[in-house]
C-alpha cells in the first residue's frame, strides 16, 4: 500500500481545464429609455427601447411606439417599456 504509484496520461492537464468551471454571464437584458434618450423617428423622450435580432436597437417616443406596434413585436427579441407608458405591443406579445 505504501508503493501506489500515480501516473498521469497524456491529454490529462487538458481534460480538467476543460471541466474547470467557469461563470457564465446572465443573459443580455434591455434598459429602459433614459430621461435623455429621444425617439428615433422624431426626437421626443423616448418610452420604449426595442432590442432586435443581430443586437440592434430601436428607441420610440410612445407615440411612435403605439403606431408601429403591430411590426414591432414581429422584430423584437426584448422591450423595455418606460413604467409610466401604456405600450399597445404588450398586448400583442401576449396573443
């Protein structure tokens, strides 16, 4: 019992620093408008910020938001919407 020998193999040093656990970060999540964001069709405060596939960004003033509804929630992959504003969308994404 006193003589074990340990012997390492080839490919072992690359095995455990392939199952070295690693953090993963949480998965993107989109900010509200910020009080000096401006819409991106007119310039108004912004209410509604839409996240795309490809990782673009749309900002909307809520009247703008309310009028493109239907073809927003076809493109977007997150909303954020300010907490004050009634978007039209959120009924959308729900059907």
């Amino acid at each position: 019992m006193g003589n074990e020998t340990e012997y390492a193999f080839v490919g072992d040093h690359q095995e455990e620093e392939a199952m070295t656990p690693t953090l993963t970060p949480p998965p993107e999540t989109v900010a509200f408008p910020g009080a000096d964001e401006r819409c991106d069709r007119c310039s108004a405060a912004a209410k509604l910020r839409v996240m795309i596939a490809g990782g673009g960004e749309l900002v909307f003033c809520g009247h703008h938001a309310n009028k493109y509804a239907d073809k927003l929630v076809k493109i977007a992959v997150q909303v954020a919407v300010d907490p004050e504003f009634s978007w039209r969308g959120t009924e959308l994404m729900a059907s």
